[in-house]
C-alpha cells in the first residue's frame, strides 16, 4: 500500500455527531463514515480490520467443522410469522413490499432460514450431527442508534448454527462452539468475561453472553469473584426478601402531599428513607397498561417482567396514559384502589406500613399494607443492587459495565418444531432436530478494541488486527538515499506475512506520525537523515521507546516482535 496514492485521509479534529471514544476515533481515522443515523461506511482500513477479525472468525469455525454459506438478507415476512417471532421483534424489524405487494423483511436474524437450509439435508439420524455458519449484513431498526459501531442498524455478524438429535448431542456441540468463541476473542485480544443472559426473543433452554468490559457498556454485568458468578443484570436474581421487625398493621389514609411528586421529594417531606416507599409504575406490557410494584429505592428489570408474565414487549406509559388508568398525574400512581393488573415485587411482599400514591393529584396515602389490594402476580421484578448477596449465597456482588460482543444459545427443538424439521431416528420414530445458535457481532467486536485500546487520542490496536502492521515513512520525498532506503524496505516487508504501507505522500514529517499514531499502525520505520548509513529508526505502538538500527537487521527485528 502506497499510501500517496491510496485512498486515505484522516480527521484533525474531535467530531460533534460521534459520541463514543470508538466512533470519534475510528471516523477520525478514516475507517469509517457515518451514512445516517446508525449505518455506517467501512472505509479502506477499516474493512481491512472488519476483514482481520471475520478471518479469525472463519478460522476457528473452520477448525471445528463448521460450514460457511450465506443466506439472503431480504426475506418474506410470513417466515417470521410462522415461527411465532413476527410479534415478538415489533417495529425493530424493517418492513417492506415487492412490486407485487408481497411483504418482505430486512433479516434481524436467520435461525428459520437456516433451519429450513437444515431440513434440505437432514432426514434420518445418518445425517446427524452438522452444523453452518455465515458472515451476513442484520438489519434492526433501532430507536436509539449510539456509541458508533455499537448500536447501529445495520451490522455485520456472525452467527453459526448446530443441528442435533438430543440434548445430549446438542450440549456437545454447544461446548464446541462455546470453545471455539474462547478463542476467538482471545486471538482478538478482547478483554471479555461470559456471563449468563436472557434468552430473550431467542427463546430456548440457555444464553450465554461474552461481553466486552468497558465502561460505555450498555450491559451492566453482575460478578462475584470468589465462586466465579456472573450474569447480565437481566437475569441476575435477587436475594430473598428478609421481613424486618413485625409492625402492628394500621389502616391506611390520606395525606396531602402538594407538589411531591418524585419518590425523593416525598420521602424528604414525610422525613422518611426511600425504603419505606412502594413506588408504582404504569407500563404497557403488549399493548394494555399494568402496574408495576416495587421498593421506593429499587428499579424495573424490565426483562424479568416480561419472562414473570410470559410477554413480549413493555414499555413505560406516556403521562397522558398515566393519568388516563390512574386519574391522577405522573408522580401519584399507587395500587390501592386501582383497576389496573398489579404487579409487585418480592420485597413489598414483607412490608409493612408502607407509604405509597393515592391515584389522586397531591395526595398520597400511609400505612398501606398488602391487604389492601389485589394483585395478579408476585415475583422477583427488580434489578439487584451492587453489594447485595449473591443468589448462590457466595458473598455481594459487583458490577461492570459491557458491551455485547458475541452469543450462544440452547435453542431446543422450538424452531425445528416451528419450521417443520424433523429427522427419523434409528426406531424410525420421527422426532424434532435439536438446535443451537451462535452469533459474533464483527463490527462491535472492532468498536471495543477500540474502547479499551486507546490513548491521548490514539488508537493502540493489538499486533495481530492492526490495519497497517508496518508503516515505513519517508522523512523527506525529494532526498534520494531516503526514497531508495524506503523502497528497499517496503519490497523486505512485503515478502512477510506483516501488512506494510509505504508513506510516501508529500508532507511534513509531524503529520506523517500523528496520522499513523491515531490510526495505530503497529510498527512504525521511520527513514530520515540517517539514511546514507543505512540506519532507520523504529517504534511500535504501545510504547513511547524509539530504536536505531541498521537497515539489515530490521526486518528480523521486527518479525521477533511480532512473534513474541
């Protein structure tokens, strides 16, 4: 790569629309270019890390034998509709229509295709076991694209599929793939811990989660270290309530509480801990208005609501629903009296004497206790809280932030039984396929390196996934001996396995090493006035050391590095 007349350009300045490290620096360094909100271009050295980590990818699946294919990106909606899982994405999905009116979605995900790819090949036991991947553009329709390459629209993933014909075999084969994706984010360089997780619109039997620590994160992960716990937030189970000194109950009445309308405003009106509130939230929970019960200084875990009540989608209700099913404002919601479902956590189980809204503007109502409404459901709604115990009872937990990098999924037989695939077994008894899915985002993959390998506005990739492994910059492009040395050097390096750019543009030597500084070029041989001895200086990356060595050891040199 001869980078005067290359493709290539870089940024000086931080840039307003990006609001991640990764993003700001990635576009900076003219690897990528937002289109619109959420979809992005991959630009020269961009694709070429993109191109790096999918090649690690295809590598290990390789090595486990499993099968690339590619399946289509545009598919007919009634695949999803079959499988049950149309309702379940809701407006995440982009929608369209053929000339011929037929509905068509952008694929956010392929296990029906590739379960019917599947049933192509499968028909007895014989058949069994196998397993395909691919490296396809997803297409969601994310409310709230952010954070660069993280939360986007369009992106680009690996997942992987296994076909099975028991449980047993599948855990086999999900051990395989769960290894396999060790050491891919190994050999990326990821620091990455896999946690328990939802199974989401996935469904099945298991989710794991392999989540790149990082402090814009949108996971929040739940450790403890001594038993090796730990899960996403989402799934992390409370301790058991614990019911404080038994209280004599008394009956419950009103109290004007004008302008208090946030659990903290209340809670400094009555003089009282938040602890001693039940705060009650309105939630659509598929399309009709439930109340949601909890401790005043808890939050939703809006995931263990959904599994709690076997729904699909919930959302918080806009005020003017609030008022609509309350009769009062935001900020005076409260289950005594209401018509709404109510919901409530297993900590208001064990409360007593508890202070909580009246369904009227300004009034709130003390003293309330569990007999006096009714409820729907009981059971753990909320999200547990750093220093809490662990549900394994090992000791408090802590919390990480991070950001989802890769997935693996027990699937069951849910999408073969949905999608028609079924095998004859050595009884001849017709049975369904066992599956599992795994998926590897690349593209986030590239955005957390990026997160937690930068500094002082540069990006330090790891050795192996660098754009530019060997940049060779000519100090001064009208210096014979300079330009002569270079070539020389630059023809070396292109006979190993270490990807070299040239720098021959013509400008100043400062602006040469701040563009390979932010775009983290691994080795960096500089050719300057030394030239004529046959002398050149080289630094890598993730150091501040600077070395002259004759031009006939370089090369060995810097090959011992790499290998090290």
């Amino acid at each position: 790569m001869r980078l005067a007349s290359s493709y290539f350009f870089t940024v000086r300045e931080n840039l307003r629309d990006e609001d991640s490290t990764s993003g700001n620096l990635l576009t900076r360094a003219g690897m990528i270019k937002k289109s619109s909100s959420g979809v992005y271009m991959y630009l020269p050295l961009g694709l070429r890390v993109l191109e790096t980590i999918e090649a690690i990818i295809r590598e290990e699946m390789e090595a486990i034998g499993c099968q690339e294919v590619l399946m289509p990106a545009l598919i007919q909606e009634e695949v999803y509709i079959n499988s049950g899982r149309r309702e379940n994405f809701g407006k995440d999905m982009f929608s369209l229509r053929d000339r011929y009116h037929k509905p068509y979605v952008l694929g956010p995900t392929h296990e029906e295709i590739f379960a019917e790819a599947a049933g192509m090949a499968i028909r007895s036991y014989k058949h069994l076991p196998c397993s395909i991947y691919q490296i396809q553009t997803k297409f969601r329709d994310e409310p709230r694209p952010r954070f660069g390459l993280i939360r986007v629209r369009e992106f680009h993933m690996k997942d992987a599929y296994t076909f099975d014909r028991d449980i047993e075999g599948s855990d086999i084969a999900y051990q395989k793939m769960f290894d396999a994706y060790k050491k891919i984010f190994d050999r990326i360089g990821l620091d990455y811990r896999v946690v328990r997780a939802d199974t989401g619109v996935m469904g099945g039997l298991l989710s794991e989660e392999f989540q790149a620590i990082c402090p814009i994160g949108e996971d929040i992960l739940v450790t403890e270290e001594s038993s090796g716990y730990a899960a996403n937030i989402e799934v992390a189970a409370c301790p058991k309530p614990v019911a404080g000194e038994t209280e004599t109950e008394r009956p419950y009445r009103e109290v004007e509480t004008p302008g208090q309308r946030t659990i903290e405003e209340v809670a400094n009106f009555f003089n009282e801990d938040a602890s001693k509130f039940v705060k009650s939230l309105v939630y659509e929970i598929d399309g009709e208005p439930h109340l949601l019960c909890l401790r005043g200084d808890r939050n939703i875990c809006e995931g263990k609501v959904l599994r709690l009540l076997g729904a699909n989608e919930m959302e918080l209700a806009e005020p003017e629903l609030v008022e609509k099913v309350t009769g009062a404002p935001l900020g005076f919601a409260g289950p005594i009296n209401s018509d709404l479902p109510i919901v409530i956590d297993n900590e208001v189980s064990v409360m007593q004497n508890f202070i909580t809204g009246a369904n009227k503007e300004d009034v709130h109502f003390v003293d309330c206790n569990l007999a006096d409404f009714k409820y729907i459901k009981q059971g753990d709604i909320r999200e547990i809280t750093e220093g809490e115990l662990c549900e394994n009872g090992a000791g408090p937990v802590k919390f990480a932030r991070g950001i989802e990098v890769g997935n693996t999924f027990k699937l069951g037989t849910k999408y073969a039984e949905a999608m028609g695939l079924y095998f004859q077994d050595d009884d001849n008894q017709r049975k369904p396929v066992v599956m599992g899915s795994y998926g590897i985002g690349s593209g986030r993959c590239m955005a957390a390196l990026v997160e937690q390998n930068n500094q002082d506005g540069k990006i330090i990739w790891p050795k192996q996934i660098a754009p530019i492994q060997v940049a060779i910059i000519i100090i001064n492009m009208k210096n014979e001996e300079q330009v002569n040395l270079a070539e020389k050097l630059y023809k070396e390096f292109q006979k190993t396995e270490l990807y070299t750019a040239l720098d021959d543009r013509d400008e100043r030597a400062g602006v040469k090493f701040n563009d390979h500084e932010l775009i983290g070029s691994w080795c960096r041989i500089t050719v300057g006035k030394r030239a004529g001895e046959g002398v050149v200086e080289v630094k890598f990356n993730d150091s501040d050391e600077k070395i002259e060595l004759p031009v006939t050891e370089i090369r060995d040199y810097v090959l011992k590095e790499y290998t090290k």
